[in-house]
C-alpha cells in the first residue's frame, strides 16, 4: 500500500492546555506549552457555510449536479479499474471536465483505438497522454520507495505524490521549509512546494446501513471531539469523521494526529493514545489504541465505549441547524471531481479535485482538492453527495509564520496574495480500509 509518512508538527485539530480555561487560542493552532484552553464551541466556531447548498453554490454546483457528478465518478471508477486490466498499454487515466467523463489515452499505442472505442460506448470522451497509467504509478512507487528511505527530518517534509495522466507528470509534493531534498532525477519525478500542514481526517469503507431514525444525542461525522493525552495535561480539538463496524466494534475513523501530542524530551508530536469526549466536562466516549493508529497515512479508529454504541450507530454528517444528511457507501475520487467536506470547525466546504496519487483511481490514497479547512476541521468528513470519499488531513491555511487562518475569508485572501488558493488534503477510504481490513463506514 503506498501512502507518505507524514510525521507533522502542526495540528488542526488545536492542542490545549487542559487545566488553565480562558480566552480561545488563535485559530486553534498548535500553542506553546502553557496556552490557555478554551472549551467554548461558539467561540471556537468558524462556520463558512451551515447548509450543502451554500457551499455548493460558492463553486458553481447544485445539489442535483453534485448528485450528477457523483454518478459520473463511479462510472469512470469503474471504466478505470476495467481499462487498467484490459488496455495496460494505451489507458492513461480518468478525468471529469466540466459535465464530461474523459479517459486518457496513449495515442498510437497497442489497442488504443479500441480503448477509444469502448470509452466512447460508455458516453466518455477521450484525450491524448503521453504515458500508460501503470508506467506512471510505477515512478510514483519508486518516489515512495525514495521518501521512505531520506532520514527523519528530510521524510517529514515530504506531503503527496500528485500524478498528472494528462501530462504524464508525477510530482513529489512537499511542504515550504526546504527540509525535504530534491528527488533523484533517474526517479522520473519532479518537485513542487504546497505548504500543507496537519488537517485532521476520518473514514471506513463498506456499505452503510442507515437507522431510520437518530437519536437526539447522535454523534455524527463533522461532530466536534476533545481528545485528552494519557497523561491527561493536554488535548486535542478535532472533528469526528465516519462512524463504523470493525470487528463487532462500533469504532469512528478519524485522523491520528487528533490522538498526537508532544514529546517534551523532543519536542516532536507523536501518537499517544488519548481518550474521547464532547468536551473538557463530559463523560468519555471511547479511546484511541496504538493497534488501530497509523501516523504515516494520518489514519486511526476510535474504539467507542459500548454504552455509547446507541449513540454512534449511524452513517450520517452533521448539518448545523438542519436534520444531519445521512451517506450511504463509499467512492473513489476522481480528478476534477466537487467534493465537499464537513468539519466542525468551518461547516461545508467544497471544490474540484486537482490532484490525486494514482492514475488508476482504485489506488488513490491521497486526494487535493481545492477548497478550505482549517484548524480544528481535522478528522472531518469529505464526501461525495452520500457516498463517503475521505478523511481531512492536511491544509495549507496557515500564514508564513506556520500559524492557522482564523477563518476562511482570511485563508483566501492571504492565500491569494502569495499567488495560492485554499487546499486540503484527503486520506481516501480505500487507503483507509486496505490500512484495517474489515472495516465498513456506517454503525448500524
């Protein structure tokens, strides 16, 4: 399974001080030891948009196109796991432009123009690429190979693989602080800085089977988490991702820099596995283990308490101020694809897929897409009109001081004037559930 070890210094989900209650910190960013705690949702809250709709709107999209479209990536996903068997020479990947499913074809290869043919009888159209999908993902498993071997402080600079089918491109995406080096020219892959930083994310994999009904004290995905250390001096702010069985278990996918906290004999975050609440005052609901966690993907399971089982036994995204909108199955991201996230620090928001780490979508596990989370949306949903697509992990809303936009009005504007725009980045539910066999999103 190919994913980059990400060990990061920043978290969006805020680390605080527990014991000290006073003013909230800025934008829930990762404090020096001794910040104060702040345990105010209101206050803490952000919300760029309380309704689907809203955020749709923002990028141009209805709920009936984000319904459309959501369609249109299955098939494609479909197309893509078919054509990578079928036509390993000429199949370059898929795209959605606009309204239009595309697959990209290497022209002039062996069985290309049946390749065309068959995406054409699929309603697709087709666009040239210089390189088969499969030579592409093996120079992106060779850049992992690469990450995987720098020494500690050069590997935590490395983010993402982005792999470009219409270019034939695979880039090496790393954060702003020059700590990773160049890759090796003979890797075939090119270099590029996004200046990501720690977003907290959630997911599972499997069919979802919905109540009818929820309990007026639900815990959905987007729901905001206290995370509490073990040596219960600091905590976490984080989202809940998707609810889930694993094992008999009703556990929650979320992001394991939620449960990371800082080794004061280094000064590094690590996993530590800390215990779940609403907030500083409220019973436990369930905790972290160091068998379910797993820092280089950013992914981990929340082991729930079984008295809170009722609780957790749904598949629904929390709606601020209207009935949480209930998701069903998962999907695999596709570039150019409208995603939406849900974090309970900003509410929704959406935009395109611009790079994936894969050109076969089945082997996605990291999705970019172009849209705005910030502290405290870590562990967050992403999804697809119902169907689970990802969990929130990193963002690159952070001004040059390594410090988090308060809001998203902010995060574009300074993003705008360094030449950027809002992007977050996913951990796909197939990196997710290949990471924890067994694993299905939706507690029924």
């Amino acid at each position: 399974m190919r994913h980059l070890p990400r060990r990061r210094k920043w978290s969006i989900g805020a680390v605080i001080a527990v014991i000290v209650v006073a003013a909230p910190i800025a934008a829930q960013a990762q404090p020096r030891d001794g910040a104060p705690a702040v345990d105010d949702s209101r206050a803490m809250a952000a919300i760029e948009h309380e309704s689907l709709e809203d955020a749709l709107a923002e990028v141009g999209t209805t709920p009936a196109d984000f319904r459309t479209q959501s369609v249109l990536a299955d098939r494609l996903a479909d197309a893509s796991d078919d054509y990578t068997v079928r036509f390993p020479e000429a199949f370059a990947g898929v795209r959605i432009v606009g309204a239009a499913g595309q697959v990209a074809v290497v022209r002039g290869a062996d069985q290309a123009e049946m390749l065309i043919a068959d995406a054409r009888s699929r309603g697709f159209t087709a666009f040239s690429a210089p390189t088969p999908a499969r030579q592409l993902d093996q120079t992106a498993e060779r850049a992992q190979d690469w990450a995987d071997s720098l020494p500690p402080g050069q590997r935590d600079g490395v983010t993402a693989i982005d792999v470009d089918p219409s270019t034939g491109d695979v880039t090496v995406v790393v954060e702003d602080s020059g700590t990773a080096p160049r890759p090796p020219a003979d890797l075939g892959a090119g270099v590029r800085t996004a200046g990501l930083r720690p977003a907290q994310g959630s997911l599972g994999s499997g069919t979802a089977t919905l109540p009818d009904t929820l309990l007026p004290n639900s815990m959905v995905g987007g729901t905001r988490m206290y995370v509490l250390s073990p040596s219960r001096t600091v905590a976490n702010w984080c989202s809940l991702g998707f609810n889930g069985i694993r094992d008999g278990r009703v556990v929650n996918i979320t992001a394991a820099h939620c449960s990371s906290f800082t080794d004061q004999a280094t000064g590094q975050s690590v996993f530590r596995p800390g215990t779940v609440s609403e907030n500083a005052g409220s019973p436990r609901l369930g905790a972290f283990t160091s068998a379910e966690a797993d820092e280089a993907l950013d992914a981990a399971l929340i082991t729930i308490d079984p008295e809170d089982y009722p609780r957790f036994q749904n598949s629904h995204v929390l709606a601020d101020g209207a009935r949480p909108l209930p998701l069903s199955g998962t999907q695999s991201p596709v570039r150019g694809q409208v995603l939406c996230k849900y974090g309970q620090r900003t509410g929704y928001t959406c935009g395109r897929v611009s790079a994936i780490d894969s050109a076969s979508t089945g082997g996605v596990r990291n999705v970019t897409i172009e849209l705005c989370a910030i502290a405290g949306d870590s562990g967050g949903v992403v999804f697809s009109d119902t169907r689970a697509v990802a969990v929130t992990s990193l963002s690159n809303a952070f001004d040059t001081n390594d410090q988090p936009y308060a809001d998203c009005t902010v995060a574009r504007t300074e993003l705008a004037r360094r030449g950027a725009v809002p992007l977050m980045l996913g951990v796909t539910v197939g990196a997710i559930s290949a990471r924890f066999p067994g694993l299905e999103v939706g507690a029924s």
